[in-house]
C-alpha cells in the first residue's frame, strides 16, 4: 500500500459497523424519505455541511474527503465493494471490431497516473473485468501502461499513420474518422469527465482521432441501449458472483436494452460463458471463470480502468447506521436502523436524475437507489458476511432432479406469512409466481438472462417451487435477487415499459409518495411493513 493511500485511508472511518443483526431490524423510525436531487458536487458538499441532507454517498473528489473528514458533524465511511469503471467500445462499428486495435488501447491508457491524479489514492488500477474484491478475479498477464508497444503491435498488423498522426486502417487510404466518447457531464460526475477526457488524449495519442461528448446521464444510457455510439465510459457496481460476465460479453444479451453493450460475439467465448452459468459446483465456476477471462483478455470488448473504493458521508447526529467492509451506511438496511432524538425526515442526496421509477426498465443506480427501498426480493445479502439471508422467503431448498432423462435444478422457497402489499393486499407465493412468468414472457432485457431458464414455477400456500431446464449453481441467486411485483398490478399492466405512478407498489418499508423532477422524490414510512 502507498503512502497516498495511508494517507487517504487514515482520515476514514473503516465501515466496520457493529449495528444490530439483519434479524433485530425493525419497522423505520424515520417517518418520510427524501432524495433530494442534486447534480453539482459543490452544491452536494454545501447541503450536507449546511445540514440540508443527511446523507451524501459515492463521495470520489480526494479534496471532498479531505474537507469532510475535517468536519466533526458528520461521520465518513470507507468499504471495498465491487466497483469497476470501463471504456466500451461498439465492436459493431468499425474500427472496433479491430482486435488488434483494442489490444493496444489497453496498454496505451495509463491507469496508474489516473488513480495518482483524479483519486488521491481513493481507487486502484484496474487490470481485470472483474472487480478486485471477487474472489473470481483473474488479474491480467497483460503489460501495464507501454505506448512503444502498441504502437509496435499496430505497426505490425499493418496499420499506419497520417502526416498529422492519425491512424490508418489496413487496406484503407483515409484516415480513420473523428469519433466521440460518450460521457455524463463535469457538472454531475466531475472524476468521470476528467478521466473521460485523459483517455481521449491517450487515444488521440496512439493516433485515435476522439473527443468527449459529454451528456445528460439518462440521455447516455438511452443512447447506450440503442447501440448508438462509438465509444464511452461507465461505472459499474458490480455483485459477489461473476455473472456479469455472462451478461455483459454473451451473445444473447446483445440485444436492444441488454447489458453486451460493445457487441462482443465470439463462439468460443458463448461457450465458455455457458460453462460458467452453467456450473453445477464452485469448483466447476471458478475452472469456467478462469477460462471466461483468458479469452477477455485475448478479445478485449471494453478496457478496465479503475476500481475505487466507496466513501459515504453521515450526519453524526443520526446513529444505528448499518456499515460493513463491503458496504458504507447509504443501503436499505441502515435506513430500517437509523434513529434520531428529535428528526424523523430524512434526506439523502440523489447525485441524478431518475430516468424512471419502473423496477421493469429501470436501469441506474440512481433509480434502483430509490427503488430499493420499495420493492423487496426473496434473498437478501448479509452486509458482514456476504451470505444468502432469508427476506420475503423464509427459507429455501435446492434440490437435483432428474426429467425426461436430463437432470435439473429445481428450488423450493418458502414464503414468508404476514407480508403485506402497501396497498395493503397480502403477498403470497402467487404474487412471485406472476412475477417470474411476467418477467419470462414479457421477455425484458435486463431480466432476461434470470429467467430464461425457468420451465415451470409452481404455487401452492406458502410454497413456491421453480423448476429449470437445466442445472445450475446461480439459478439460487438469480432468482432470489429479482424485484417481487404484485400479480393484481401486472395482470393490468398493457405495457411493461410504462408503469403508472399509483401502481409503484411493493412490499419494503418505505412506499412512493411524490417526485418533482429536478428536486426530490418523496417516500412515506409503509405502516404496514412486515418487522414489527
């Protein structure tokens, strides 16, 4: 660890929360929930030191944390978590679909300095398509920063360059074309912007003609859904289990909304993937993991950047926050925890505005930030120890069985009784049931690759039984992480990409009350909410 770093984590409280356990949460005190939106990060910093907001997550500027860890009204908090930060690049477009290209973009950005210059030692390099905190992670073999050699790998494969410097693409005459890079603003993600820009001057120095094009976030994200573009960058948190890699480089995925956003289609790679989905064991993943990054690192569809570490910021007059090594106080756990002498509003800053509030299409962090204090999941994941805990389903059974000749995974959840709607209509096995077969039908992208291999799902009481067409070691997690949503809401919903402001209904402890884009959206304690 570098001095920086010391440094940086010396002036941190490491979020090592000794809160109650997830099984002594109770019903919230907090009485009403406001997520101010707030897009500037000065204006961020002001409102949490002026006491407007409570809470301020995803803190990255080094001089932010700085300041703040000299303010003794508030409490910083530092854990690991799972974030990474990409370049994308369309490989449907050329020159992308260039491997040699994108192989010589990774060793032509220099990760190192970002991280020294933008975080102050907040973040690492990242060298891997997975976060360092996974246990799955294969770290590159890869050379780190090196333009001498990607300009020689170039030069090899025949590429050339223009009298202004300007690459030229085997068995063409003109240069290549000016491209962009699709970027959120400086004014909302100040560190994105700036690294947006450093990467355009790495490329433009291996000879790649690119500017920023900076944007709206949800504008971005629309324009990412529709395959429209030539290069960007993103951040995204990530999960303990490496499913992402099959969501974000297999075949099926890359379709309008799906998560394969550069396009990447390789056989061998579908393959590979395959293997790990469908691994019947942890040995059997970790052997497919490995094989899934070999061939990333061969084929390259977007370029790692960096990792840092999540850095939240809490007024010290509110106590109970819930705060691990993996996770700092802004979760839907700390707000079923969190208790004040005399406040019961409370207010968290929303770094953007939502796209929308529809579990069903929306996609960013900033509206499941929300959105997950509303709709709850069968699972839930112990913020201490990382294990499945029990949530809307009071336990599960997984079990082998064999059909047809072909053995498959089929899970038995039982429901928890007593769980109520916040319209007050009761939740029960049929509600999860019209939740998987909607979902499955409806075919929607960012849900499709947890359900498509769902053969049948069963209800009977309290008991709900899934079978699959195959087997599979994350079946477990896929399913138990979905969004539950009422039967009575989707058996009237026309159009699963617009749902209706009265029918945001779900089972956690807090319900919709108002959004007024540009400042706030407003939740009401749900009274009827299932710990007492």
């Amino acid at each position: 660890m570098g001095l920086a770093l010391l440094l940086a984590v010396s002036l941190l409280l490491p979020a090592e929360g000794k809160a109650a356990p997830l099984d002594e949460l109770r019903r919230p005190s907090i009485d009403e929930l406001y997520f101010l939106i707030i897009r500037d990060n000065d204006a961020q910093l002001l409102a949490l030191e002026g006491g407007q907001i409570d809470l301020l997550g995803d803190i990255a500027r080094f001089s932010d944390i700085k300041r703040l860890s000299d303010d003794e009204r508030v409490k910083l908090y530092l854990a690991e978590g799972y974030h990474a930060f990409f370049l994308g690049l369309n490989l449907r477009r050329s020159p992308w679909d260039r491997a040699e290209l994108r192989q010589s973009l990774w060793e032509a950005v220099n990760r190192r300095q970002i991280v020294r210059d933008v975080f102050g030692g907040y973040a690492l390099p990242l060298f891997s398509f997975l976060p360092p905190a996974s246990p799955y992670t294969l770290v590159a073999s890869t050379s780190d920063f090196n333009m001498k050699a990607a300009r020689e790998r170039l030069r090899q494969k025949g590429w050339r360059w223009s009298k202004r410097g300007v690459l030229i693409c085997p068995g063409e005459d003109k240069p290549l074309p000016k491209m962009k890079l699709l970027t959120p603003t400086a004014q909302v993600a100040p560190t994105t912007a700036e690294i947006a820009e450093r990467i355009c001057e790495s490329m433009r120095s291996l000879g790649i003609p690119i500017e920023t094009e900076p944007m709206d976030f949800s504008m971005m994200v629309a324009r990412l859904d529709r395959r429209d573009f030539d290069a960007y960058v993103i951040a995204w948190e990530l999960s303990r289990d490496p499913d992402s890699l099959y969501a974000f480089y297999h075949s099926s995925m890359d379709v309008p909304g799906g998560y394969n956003i550069s396009g990447i289609r390789k056989p061998d790679l579908d393959e590979a993937l395959e293997s790990l989905k469908y691994a019947a064991n942890e040995a059997e993943a970790r052997l497919a993991a490995e094989k899934v990054q070999t061939l990333l690192y061969e084929y390259i569809p977007q370029v790692p950047i960096y990792s840092r570490y999540h850095i939240a910021a809490l007024q010290n007059e509110w106590q109970g926050a819930i705060a691990s090594l993996y996770m700092t106080p802004d979760n839907a756990y700390s707000l079923l925890s969190l208790r004040h002498e005399n406040k019961k509003a409370f207010y968290w800053c929303l770094a953007e505005e939502p796209r929308n509030l529809n579990p069903l299409s929306a996609s960013s962090a900033y509206e499941w930030q929300v959105l997950s204090v509303i709709y709850e999941s069968l699972l839930a994941v112990d913020p201490f120890t990382l294990e499945d805990v029990p949530w809307l389903a009071e336990s599960w059974r997984l079990d082998t069985v064999s059909e047809g000749g072909k053995e498959k995974t089929r899970i038995t959840f039982k429901i928890r009784e007593g769980v109520k709607w916040q319209d007050g209509s009761p939740f029960g096995a049929s509600d999860v049931k019209a939740t998987i077969e909607f979902l499955k039908k409806s075919a929607i992208p960012r849900y499709f690759d947890s359900v498509k291999d769902v053969e049948r799902v069963e209800a009977a009481d309290n008991t709900l039984t899934i079978t699959f067409s195959g087997k599979s070691y994350w079946y477990l997690h896929q399913i138990g992480g979905l969004p539950m949503l009422s039967a009575g809401v989707l058996s009237s919903l026309k159009d699963w990409r617009r749902l209706p402001e009265e029918d945001i209904i779900g089972t956690g402890p807090f319900s919709f009350s108002k959004y007024k884009p540009g400042e706030y959206v407003k939740l009401d304690k749900n009274e009827l909410y299932w710990r007492k």
